[in-house]
C-alpha cells in the first residue's frame, strides 16, 4: 500500500464526491461533515460513477439506478450481497490522503498537490 496525497479537503465539498485518478484507476472521494470516505468509482450492478451519486445518511446513491451503497463498508443497502471496494482515506490538516494498492510497474513518482 502506497499513502498518495489527491487534494484540498476543501476540494471536495460537504456532501458531494469526486472522483481521482492515480495510475490509471479512479477513485470516488467522499465529504459528508467533517468524516472522509473513498470507494473504487465503479457501482458493482452496471459500472455507475459513485463520485457523481447523491451523498447522505452515511450512503452514496449510484447515480445510473439508484443503488445505495454504505460509504464505511461499501455493502449494497438491501442485501444484494454485492461490495465496492473501500479504499483507506487519511484526513491531514489540509490535504487528503489515500492508502491505494498498486501494481509494481506503477510506482512512480505522483505530483501530489501537497507537494511531499
Ligand atoms: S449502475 Fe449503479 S445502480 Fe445501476
């Protein structure tokens, strides 16, 4: 696991999502209050983006179908049994972090925004 630095906080406003690219994956990153969330942007019933879903209650609505999806767990609200990927997000003072899992021909050097 590789700690990448992908934004402001303030990049990803209370209650919305963005999505990130790092080594040709991308990431949907998550704001509700002060909590941080981060999912692989794939809805598991049809490949939806996640960062464009309605966010709330602890959930992210898939913006396709509808699907809700736990934005702690990744599970399908109503048992579909189905899972997203959950990605670890670290909150610094001002930047955001994720712990992403890359494959070895990917570990170059990343222009993160806090410039580290
Ligand atoms: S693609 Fe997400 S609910 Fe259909």
């Amino acid at each position: 696991m590789r700690r990448v630095c992908i934004g402001r906080i303030e990049d990803v406003p209370d209650g919305e999502g963005r999505a990130v690219t790092l080594y040709g994956r991308t990431y949907a990153v998550f704001r509700e209050g002060d909590r941080l969330f981060a999912l692989e942007n794939r809805c598991p019933h049809a490949g939806g983006p996640l960062a464009d879903g309605f966010v709330g209650g602890g959930s992210v609505t898939c913006p396709l179908h509808g699907w809700k999806v736990d934005l702690r767990t990744g599970k399908i609200a109503g048992g579909l049994g189905e899972q997203v990927r959950v990605m670890p997000v670290i909150r610094g003072e001002e930047f955001i972090y994720l712990e992403v899992d890359l494959p070895y021909e990917n570990q170059q050097t990343y222009d993160c925004a806090c410039g580290k």
